[in-house]
C-alpha cells in the first residue's frame, strides 16, 4: 500500500510517499529555518504563509521523486495535530482536497505518534521490530515517555510539565547567543565543552514519576550567564562550550535516567529514541551506556537473573528525527491496516493543536 503523507505541523512543508509503513520512494522537506532565524524562534503567520507557497510543489516533488502520480497512491495521509493551528491547517485542507478530488482514503495522523513511527521507515525483515517497546520522544513542542505493547497502541506514562527538551536546547541556545535552531548548534559547541563544569540541577519529579522538567535547568543556565555577563562583559569561547555542554549532559542524564527506569519496570525488548531531539549523538550514547550497565529481568519474571538487555533504536538518517512527512506516512499504514474500514471514504479531519497522543 502506497501513501503519500503531508507534514505541516511547525516550521517544515514536508510531503513523502511510503510503501507499507516502511520503504520509502521519497521525501522532501521544505525546510523554513532560515525564515526563522532572524526571529530566533517560528512565528506562526509566517509559517503559514510559507506553508501556502510551499504545499503545491512539494507534493509534486514528492510524486515525482517516487516516480508517481496520484493515481499510484492508495491513501493520503496527513498530520492532523498537535501542532501551530495556523501551519496544520494548510497540510489538512490540501490533504483534504486531493483526497476529495481522487476519492482516495484520507488518514489523520497525530504528530507524536508520527515521530514514533519514524523508527519502522527502513525496517529490515530480518531484524523486525519487536514489542513491548518503551519510546521517549523528544522534540521542540512535546516531550513523552510512551509504552508501545503492539502497533497502534500507546500508552503514555510521563510527559514535562513545562517546557519541551527541544524547547529547552533551543531557548539555552540563544541565551549562549548561539542562534536557531538551538539543538544542532549546543551539540557541536559541547563537543569541546567540559560537560561537568556546571552542575545543573537534575529536576526530581517524585520517586515514582516519569515526567518531566525543563524549565529549572534553563532557569540555572540563565542565571550562570547573567553572572559571567556581570563579572567578564563577554562570554568567552570556553564558558559557552563549557555551559552548552554541561547543559547537555544534564539534559541527556534526565532524559535516559528516566527511559532507563522505565524500560526495566516494563520489562521491554526495546528501547526507541524519536522526535528531534533524537538525532542528539550524546543522548544515544548515553542511553546506549546505560543499557548496558542495568539490570534487566528476565520475561517470564521467574528470577531476578540477568538475560538480554533491551535493543536500542533511533533513526540512524537524521532526517527522520526531525519534522518529516514519510513518518506520518509510516503511521498511516498501521492504523489503517488496523481499522482499515474508518478510512473507506473521504471525510472531515480536524486540524487540532492541541490533540493528545493517545486520544
Ligand atoms: O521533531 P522536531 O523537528 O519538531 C518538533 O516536533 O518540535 O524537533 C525539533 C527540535 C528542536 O528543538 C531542535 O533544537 C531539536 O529538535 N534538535 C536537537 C538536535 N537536532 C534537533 N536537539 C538536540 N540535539 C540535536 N542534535
Ligand atoms: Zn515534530
């Protein structure tokens, strides 16, 4: 089954075409972070006007790049929320309209469960993905820790409180004057930082907690920064390799510490990174390093013996963690192999910012 999603969530035109949830015949991304960059964050109406130039050709890129026309396509799919109202609304009316003109299904796909899905795109037969699954996603807008027992089925069991990871690796970035987007940018600047010069505050949601906080350790950078401000003027090129990195580190400690707990709680055989923040190469080491360094149980629970440690993934194409239309496309296809019969004939989506995951 061939699907062609469309991405319009946040500040990315993106449409894609995606055989069974996992080959993936194009994606092409409209990407507006240089629109974006003089603002130092997205402005929704600029997002959206952007969005109105962009949808056309980049869907026909997408069909031509595959070697398609609309008649090839089974189903169109598109990212129905959460998201900037203003930006989700153009992908949802043009999904829509090719939908009601070639009468083709139209699948509404939530955005997180997007992300998610982005780990089956290049899905090898013989390495399958298994289940249960624990996934932590982790972008610029949301920030969750996700139970999957089976395809379609997430069961969401923390989530921040306040602010995104994303949102923080952004908001550090330009308090270090390092410019937008914010994540890529920390990460090659702690490259050469001293990632234990700083010590942040890890924020403690309570013993049995799986959720999430942000906004203290931005809070804690800030005041690291106006300190430095006070006493040397400037921000040299050690301090702010020296904060990105401490930063960082802490972040990602949070971040795998809690994914961690999990996965042993839930007794999973994988464990998945998605979203942006995702395509970090600290976060996957580090959860790479503790993986190994815990305790797993064995499934049948019999004994409190060791067996075999959970399997990591993440996209290994960064494209993947980021805003894309082939993971929408890849979501598609499991909820409509699931219920195919919701989807028979062209009907009204919502476009919905504030959509949650698991509704
Ligand atoms: O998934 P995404 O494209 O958009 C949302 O759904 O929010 O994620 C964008 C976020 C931004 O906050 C960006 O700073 C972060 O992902 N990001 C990273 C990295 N690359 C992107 N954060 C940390 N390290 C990276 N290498
Ligand atoms: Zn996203």
């Amino acid at each position: 089954m061939k699907i062609l999603g469309i991405e319009t969530s946040c500040d990315e035109t993106a449409a894609a075409v995606v055989e069974n949830g996992t080959i993936v015949h194009s994606n092409v991304i409209a990407s507006q972070i240089d629109l974006h960059h003089k603002t130092g964050g997205v402005v929704p109406e600029v997002a959206a006007r952007e969005h109105v130039l962009k949808i056309t050709p980049v869907i026909e890129e997408a069909l031509q790049i595959a070697g398609m026309t609309l008649n090839d396509i089974d189903a169109i799919a598109v990212t129905q929320g959460p998201g900037l109202l203003s930006s989700l609304v153009i992908g949802v009316t043009g999904a829509s309209a090719l939908s009601m003109a070639t009468g083709k299904p139209l699948i509404p796909v939530n955005h997180i469960a997007g992300h998610i899905y982005a780990n089956w795109l290049g899905e090898k037969p013989e390495d399958p993905i298994q289940f249960p699954a624990m996934v932590l996603t982790v972008s610029g807008g949301h920030n969750e820790l996700v139970y999957m027992k089976s395809h379609v089925s997430f069961q969401l069991i923390g989530e921040t409180l306040d602010d995104a990871a994303g949102e923080a690796f952004d908001k550090v970035a330009r308090i270090l004057g390092l410019g937008y987007p914010g994540g890529p940018i920390i990460s090659r600047v702690a490259v050469n930082g001293n990632r234990k010069r700083f010590p942040f505050p890890q924020a403690f949601m309570g013993k049995d907690s799986y959720d999430f906080s942000f906004s203290g350790l931005k809070t804690a950078v800030l005041n690291v920064v106006k300190e430095e401000h006070a006493h040397e003027g400037v921000l040299s090129e050690e301090f702010v390799a020296d904060c990105a990195a401490s930063f960082e580190e802490t972040a990602c400690q949070v971040l795998s510490n809690k994914l961690l707990k999990a996965a042993q709680q839930y007794k999973v055989k994988e464990v998945h990174l998605a979203g942006g923040v995702s395509a970090n190469r600290r976060l996957r080491a580090v959860v790479q390093e503790k993986i190994e360094g815990k305790y797993f149980f064995d499934a049948s629970e019999k004994k409190v013996a060791i067996t075999h440690a959970p399997k990591l993934r993440f996209a290994e194409n960064i494209t993947f963690c980021t805003d894309n239309a082939a993971m929408i496309a890849s979501t598609a296809f499991f909820h409509y192999k699931k219920a195919p019969h919701h989807y028979i004939k062209p009907f009204p989506i919502l476009a919905d910012p504030n959509m949650r995951m698991y509704a």
